[in-house]
C-alpha cells in the first residue's frame, strides 16, 4: 500500500489541496475558494480523503501553508492578515481532530521554499533565498538544507525591510516597507498616481476610463506592448527588489536566489533590472558566485512544499 501526503495551500482568496505520493508526484487535486471560516478548508481536505479511498494508499499527514505569522511548533496560526477567523487560532490540533491524521501547518512561503528545495530550483542548494513577488512580498531562508527560522519564526520577513524612512503605508502599520514599494499593489499605485498626473498611458484606453479594472495582469500586457508608464512602474519595482537582493547577498553569500509569486512571470521585464541593480550594490565576489533564478515549480511550490514538510514529519525529519 502507497503512502501519499495532503498538501494545502491555505490563500486570502483560494484553498488549493493536492495528494502528493512519496515521489513527489501529484496523484490528485482539489480548490475551492477560501470563504470567511473554516468549512471550505474542511471540505478541500474532505475530499482529498474521499478521492483516495479508491486508490487504496494510505494517507500518511497533512500539511498547511497559510500567509501570515505561523507558530510553526506549536500549531498555531498567530496572525494571517487576509483570514482574519486565524486569529491565534489551533489549526493542527482542529484538523488533527477532524482528521485522525498528523497535521503540520507553517508560513506559505516558507511551504514554497520546502517546495522548491526538494523538487525545484533548490534541489542539491545547501543555502539559498526564497522570494514570491506578487501582491504581497515573501521570503524564506534556508541555511546548510534547513529552513532558518529565527526564534520565533519571523526569519524571511524580507518584504518588511525599510527602505524609505517617510515611506508608504505598508500592511505591518510601518512604513516605507521594501513590500510598500515594489509590490504587485505598489505597481499598481504607481499606475494610478501616473493617470493622476496626467502620464501620457494607453492604459486608460483600454480599460475605456474605467480605472477599477486595472490590475497587475493588465499592466504586464501594456509593458510588453511598449506603454511607457507600465514599463516604468515595473522597471521602478525590479530596482527595490535588486537593491534588496544585495543586502541578502552581502550578508547571506546564497548560493541562489529563487524567485516565485506571480510577478515572476514577467521574466524578460523584470529580471535583467533586478539583476543588474542587485549587482550595482553587492560585493563582487557573492554577487557572481549567486544565481537569481525564477522559481522551478511556478505557483505549485507552496502546496508542494506543504505536502513535502507532511512527508519529512512523517519520516520523523525536522526541517
Ligand atoms: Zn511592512
């Protein structure tokens, strides 16, 4: 009989959940959107259970990623801004409850970084960062293959570095937060004040007036087609990430950069910026020995990862 291990990917807006065999392999998969309780998050686990039954392996733990501060050790979701019902809330023991099966819950991005160390851009990388770039900003530090945690699992809060003192309002009530500046809301931000200004954009036209439907995926578009203020926007934002990427360089010395979350897909854009900003301010030797690469499993890591930590805990490894 075949082990096989739930991942969870625990979003703001989606739950995703798949059945991940010992190979890492994907044998199956269900979403549903998050809600404002726990019962979508039941039923996504719910069904994974329902799925393998007739496949006759045995499902061997649950794992659960989910934005926000995560007391890893004990369990315990401490603060998620975007699922409120969290709030210092049990979530291994609830869904241990629920399920009988062993439950490990964690940051997301932390999850992603899991992810990608076994099965993605970080296989056989003893030291690398893991950042997702997309309406948030995340990251995750592995040193020598374990996840740096710090000592109360903040480590990798990479998005909070300040990098203006008067800057603008960031989610973490700080401002001029590196996430503040360079995020998928920031880009966004910057978009708006530009129509504001009167910033010559063929964006206004295509969206006939109606600035409520501007988002990321449109100011994408518009940069590939050439819209000046949207290549801006982006430009303006790969710069804070390549000058963020030179304080890790220089104080971590990783071997690779992973980079995951949406806006990594803008690759040909934001990438060669990055790049050369983040070499403009590192030291020589860290800077060429580090390889800033887009992640290998794309949007999957997080609830590969999540699977993965359900596995290694299963093993008895601590990661
Ligand atoms: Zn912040």
């Amino acid at each position: 009989m075949g082990e096989v291990y739930i991942g969870i990917d625990l979003g703001g807006t989606k739950i995703k959940g798949i059945l991940m065999n010992e190979d890492g392999l994907i044998v199956n998969q269900y979403s549903t959107s998050t809600g404002n309780n726990l019962d979508n998050l039941f039923e996504v686990i719910e069904k994974l259970i329902q799925e393998n039954k007739a496949m006759s392996s045995r499902i061997c733990g649950i794992g659960v990623g989910c934005a926000g501060l995560i007391d890893h050790k004990n369990g315990i979701t401490i603060e998620s801004a975007n699922l409120p019902f969290l709030k210092r809330f049990p979530l291994r023991y609830t869904l241990y409850k629920f399920t009988g099966i062993e439950t490990t819950i964690d940051n997301d991005v932390k999850m992603g970084a899991i992810g990608e160390m076994f099965y993605g851009e970080g296989k056989g990388v003893k030291d690398f960062v893991f950042l997702t770039l997309g309406t948030g900003i995340g990251g995750a530090i592995i040193i020598n293959g374990k996840v740096y945690r710090g000592i109360t699992n903040h480590a990798g809060e990479i998005g909070h570095i300040n990098l203006q003192t008067a800057g603008p309002d960031c989610g973490c009530g700080k401002k001029g937060c590196y996430e503040s500046l360079a995020s998928g809301s920031a880009i966004l931000k910057y978009i708006l004040y530009g129509i504001k200004m009167k910033r010559d954009t063929m964006i206004l036209e295509k969206v006939k007036g109606d600035i409520s439907k501007i988002n990321t995926s449109l100011i994408v578009e518009m940069a590939e087609n050439g819209d000046r203020l949207c290549l801006e926007a982006l430009t303006e934002s790969a710069r804070y990430t390549g000058k963020v990427l030179s304080y890790l360089i220089n104080i971590l010395n990783p071997e690779k950069i992973i980079i995951g979350g949406g806006l990594s897909e803008v690759e040909n854009i934001l990438f060669p910026v990055i790049r050369e900003t983040a070499q403009l301010y590192s030291l020589v030797v860290p800077f060429q020995n580090c390889l800033i690469i887009k992640a290998g499993l794309g949007t999957e890591s997080g609830v590969i990862g999540a699977a993965q930590i359900a596995l290694l805990q299963y093993k008895g490894i601590e990661i």
